[in-house]
C-alpha cells in the first residue's frame, strides 16, 4: 500500500530535484532513477519466507511429518510447553489384559471379561481393543449390546443378557462401594491402568491393563529438557498410575483424573497466560484440548479421525520421536528466515544508496540487486530441503527398538546426538 508509491515518489525525486537544482536534465540521473527503481523491486524480500517454509514443508512431508500450514511450523519453533496425552501418545497403545479381578465371588474372571468385552465391542478406545482382543484370545463368546450408551471420558453402558451392565473409569463407579481397595492401589502403583466393570448393585470386577511406554519417548523428554522446554503429561488415570508412569519415562509434570474437558482447560490456562503450548495426543477425547492448543500433534496412524481433522500436524507413522526433529526444523526454518531477511534489506539498502549516488550500474542492480540477490535467498532457503537435525540420530535408533530402553542406552543416544 505504501512501498511502491514511496519507491516511485523518491525514484522522480532523484531526477526532480538536481534538474531543478541545475536547471537542466542529465541522461545519468535517469540512469540513476532506473538502478534505483530495479533496486527497490521487492522479489528476494517477498520470496525469502514463501520458499523458506515451502522447503520445509517439503522436507517434513519426506520425512513422515504432515504440516497442515507454514504457521503451525513457527509456532512449534516458539513452543515453551508440550502437553502429552498418555495412552496412545507416550505409550504404545498397545494395552493388554493382565488381570480380571473378581470383587463379588458369585462370577467367575471368564463371564466377567465375557461382559466386559461384549459392553467394549463397540468402543474404538485403546483399552476397549485390548479387553476384546483378550476375549478372543481366550476363545469367550461377544455378543452384541444392547441400548448401548457412550458417556464421553468415563465408559459406556448397555445390557448384556437383558442385564444392564456399565464399564469405565473410577469416575463412573463413584457410586458404587468398592471393595479391595488395596488391591486397586498395588495394581496401580506397578503402573496399571484399572477399570470398573459393573451392575446396578455396584462394582462386579476390577480389570487391570498395561501399556508400555514407547521406545523412543525416554530419550525425547530428555532431549526437550536439554532444550529449556517444560512437559507435561495429561491424563484420565489415577494420581497412583500417571505417578508410576511419570517416574517410569522421566516427564516433568502431570495431571490425572482428567476427562476430555479438564484437559481443555489445562491447554487453555496456558495459552492465556501467553504460553506458546503444543498438546500432542492421538484419540477423540484428545481432539478438543488438541483445537485449543497453539499448536495440535497428533500421531496419524493410531489417532482418531477426529483426532487427525482437529490436528495442525501429523506424524503419519506414529514415531512420536520425530517431534524433536520437527523443532530443530522448526528453529532451523525460522533462522533460514531471518537470515534471508536480513541479507535482502541490507543488500538492498546498501546498492539503493549507492544507485542515489550515481555508484551502481544497470547492470549491477539488475544482477546483483534484483535477479541475483533473488537466486541467493532461493538457494539459501532450499538447504532446509536437505536438513536432518540432531534429533534425527537417537530417532532413528530407536525405530528400531521394540522393547523400552535402558538407561544405559538412553544416556549413549543421547550423548551421541549432543
């Protein structure tokens, strides 16, 4: 709106004024006007961010990481707190069944995991898969529900056998007088996650479920430490289980018993207060707090379709690793940024002065000032075509591992990408 009639104004200024001075117009004060004019064509300042984020997005895409938007890649490289969901996030998601404990003696583990798995039929929840998975296993017959209800954050309902029956979190069994409280604590101090199967008399059984942490998440937190960066663990487990898991992966903060809407609140409190907040998470519960945040992670190959839509970036193989690849992009990209910034203006600043005094060819503006100072930002931009970070050496060892690693290990890795 104001440059080009500047550039203009000041371009007829530079003839104007010595023709008027001396009262006769010279060829060299045009000449001079035109290197001016070319100088000022703002090409390499308006190229220099486009090609830039273009290039990086180009290089996350190659690498698995879908970028939904070159301001999504800015705010990563300004993030102060990344926000983790637990299940599916920092843990595989690949629960398993370790216990089916009877609380009324009346039923047998078998017809309780039969109930169980029958009610869970339905769900896409993590833990939902596992309890049917462990039916299968065991050859128990599922049957359908019926008047099957979803209570978003704390289980689903519906008669089995014209029975009603529920399953969900301690939330949901709240109503219910729960026995064997010690043996809810011990299975949640080994890091287990519980839930309640229950009737209309209160709670039938306590089903226990563990998940591992994933491979590559030990060395990542330690990585984000090294950074100056906070993280922060939310989950819907109880304070005993996140404390198990928090201890267990080394992740600074957490919060537990949090249904979908706590977790907003949480990434909300801290955008408001002017944090720059990542939330990383994968399943529909996590698809609001996932909006909220500044910026949305979701992992793409176990993530809810809901998850995924309300996400600004994917990682499209579920390698929760490439998160620290995507800052050092990210701060990569943002210093490429300020680079070519900062070579366009100065260089452009420069010649336009000298072009004033009469210093700078034609030939020279357009080489150098316009075409050329264009092709050196351009090429400058595309080294983030070929980029690869430091997070990318204990990444892609731990892509490799299938069991969580030892310290030993963690320390070598880390060590090793400095």
């Amino acid at each position: 709106m104001y440059y080009t009639p500047t550039v203009l104004a000041l371009s007829i200024l530079s003839i104007a004024v010595p023709a008027l001075r001396y009262g006769t117009l010279q060829t060299s004060w045009i000449y001079r006007s035109l290197s001016f004019l070319v100088i000022s064509c703002p090409c390499a300042l308006a190229i220099s961010i486009p090609v830039s984020m273009v290039s990086a997005l180009t290089n996350a895409a190659r690498s698995g990481v879908l970028v939904k938007g070159s301001r999504y890649l800015e705010a990563i490289a300004s993030s102060e707190v990344f926000a983790f969901d637990k299940t599916g996030t920092l843990t595989k998601g690949e629960l398993e069944v370790t216990d089916v404990i009877p609380i009324r003696s009346e039923v047998s583990p078998k017809a309780l995991l039969r109930i169980a798995a029958s009610l869970e039929t339905r769900s896409e929840h993590p833990i939902a898969k596992a309890i049917v998975e462990k039916a299968k296993k065991e050859g128990i017959e599922i049957v359908q529900p019926e008047n099957f209800s979803v209570h978003i954050g704390i289980g689903v309902s519906g008669n089995i056998d014209g029975k009603w029956y529920a399953i969900g979190s301690e939330t949901m069994a709240n109503g219910s007088r729960l026995k064997h409280e010690e043996v809810v604590s011990r299975l949640r101090s080994e890091g287990k996650t519980c839930v309640f199967l229950m009737d209309k008399e209160g709670v039938l059984s306590v089903i226990a479920l563990r998940d591992v942490p994933r491979a590559e998440i030990i060395p990542l937190l330690m990585r984000l430490k090294k950074l100056g960066l906070k993280t922060l663990m939310l989950t819907g487990d109880d304070e005993n289980t996140a404390k198990a898991i928090a201890k267990e992966i080394g992740i600074e903060t957490y919060k537990a018993n949090l249904l979908p809407e706590d977790k907003v609140y949480v990434v909300e409190e801290l955008t408001k207060s002017g944090i720059v907040t990542t939330m990383v998470g994968d399943g529909i519960n996590d698809a609001p707090a996932l909006a909220r945040s500044s910026v949305g992670v979701v992992m793409g190959g176990i993530g809810s379709d809901a998850a995924i839509e309300a996400g600004d970036i994917v990682l499209l193989k579920d390698s929760i690793g490439k998160l620290s690849y995507l800052i050092d992009l990210s701060r990569k990209t943002m210093s490429v940024v300020k680079q070519n910034i900062l070579t366009a203006v100065s260089v452009k600043l420069a010649l336009a002065l000298l072009a004033v005094l009469g210093k700078v060819p034609l030939w020279v503006a357009v080489g150098v000032g316009d075409v050329g100072l264009s092709l050196v930002v351009t090429l400058n931009a595309m080294r983030l075509l070929v980029f690869e970070g430091t997070g990318l050496k204990y990444t892609e060892h731990c892509a490799v591992k299938e069991k969580t690693l030892e310290k030993q290990e963690v320390n070598e890795i880390f060590v090793e990408a400095g």
